[in-house]
C-alpha cells in the first residue's frame, strides 16, 4: 500500500499550484485522506482532510481560504488545489491515507512546493 505525491515547483507569489495524490494498494474511499506541510525548522502541520464522506477539515485559519482539498475515490486520487501562494507556504507537501479504526496509515514520500520571484 502506498500514495504518491505530484504537482509540487516553484511558483511565484500569488500563483497557485495543484497538487495530486494518488493511493494504490488499499481501500482507497474507506481512508480519511489529509495533506500537511513541513517548513524547514519546522514542526508538520495539517493542511487540510476529507474524510471517506467528503467531510472536509482546514488546518490554520490562513490557509481555508486559499487551499481547498477535493476527492476522487473513483481515480483514487485528493487534489489540494493552492492559490494566492506566498513565501511562507514554502515547504514539503505530505500526502497521508488513514483509517485509524484499524491502525492504517501510510505517508507519502513528499513533494517540494517553493513559492519565490
């Protein structure tokens, strides 16, 4: 079982970026599904999770207007599309699949998202 990032580069700001991710070997519509982030020097912080009823949850306040996170159990796919990106959103975008129930969790191994003129 696994997921995999893509979508993260370097964009400037006030750009946007949309970034996938894509989970094989398990399944996929019973997993509460979240991205987060980790600056460097940083602690990981949630972004933001849709559970497998597309309940949505936001991390920080700054971010639930600009990101929004979206599922497609059919492609087994979450799509975190970002706008408005700043500097400080700079970091590694992790994709996680849980089902805490029964202990699953599985990480990804990341994608770089830099926001710089």
């Amino acid at each position: 079982a696994q997921v995999v990032e893509s979508g993260g580069g370097l964009v400037q700001p006030g750009g946007s970026l949309r970034l996938s991710c894509i989970g094989s070997g398990f399944t996929f519509g019973r997993f509460t599904i979240s991205w987060y982030r980790q600056a460097p020097g940083k602690e990981r912080e949630l972004v933001a999770s849709v559970d497998s009823a597309g309940r949505r949850t936001n991390g920080a306040d700054s971010l639930k207007d600009r990101f929004t996170i979206s599922r497609d159990d059919a492609k087994r796919t979450v799509h975190l599309q970002m706008n408005s990106l700043q500097p400080e959103d700079t970091a590694v975008y992790y994709c996680n699949a849980r089902w805490s129930q029964y202990g699953y969790d599985y990480w990804g191994q990341g994608t770089q998202v830099t926001v710089s003129s």
